[in-house]
C-alpha cells in the first residue's frame, strides 16, 4: 500500500549556518556543524526539482543551509526535505526571533 499525502510549508532559510560532512578542506564562512552533531529524523518527504531550485536560491541568497517554519528545522537531501535538530537551531531561532513573533 502506498501513501501520498501533501504538506504545506512556509520555510524561510535562518542564521549562516552550513553543514560540513568531515573536518578536512576550508572552513565555510559562517557557523559550521558537524553533520555527525545533528539529528535527523526518519521522516522525510519528496520534493519536486522547481521546489527544490527555489529552495536551494533561497539558502544559497541567505547563506544558510537551515530553513524554519518558525517552531521546526529542516533542510534538503537531494529531492526531499527533511526535519533536523540541534542545540544551535534554537539559539539561531531566538536571535532571529524577530521574523516569528
């Protein structure tokens, strides 16, 4: 049986915040974490490439790889998005508190 169900997000990219895989290389300008440090939850859910094109502008303008609604935080793997979490997030979230109030 398959399921398809659709969901409506109003994400906005937040902080300069850039993931990193390893150690090795340039450090990006902004906030590095660890992909290691962040927790993934297992739901993810397919997005289609215009969306994911504007999604990665978006990121790319702001330069951030962390989008929020505002409460969660997600951010994209190769055609789907999905919810992530780490300490920082929050903090990012209260110094921008600006935009959700």
């Amino acid at each position: 049986m398959i399921f398809t169900a659709y969901k409506r997000f109003d994400l906005e990219p937040i902080g300069d915040i850039k993931f990193k895989f390893d150690k090795k290389g340039r450090k990006p300008k902004g906030k590095v974490i660890m992909v290691t440090d962040v927790d993934i939850l297992p739901m993810r859910m397919k997005i289609d490439s215009a969306t994911q094109c504007s999604l990665m502008t978006m990121m790319k303008e702001k330069g951030s790889d962390l989008l929020t609604d505002g409460r969660k935080f997600y951010t994209t793997f190769d055609g789907e998005i999905g919810e992530i979490d780490h300490p920082q997030f929050h903090k990012e979230l209260e110094l921008h508190n600006e935009l959700y109030v």
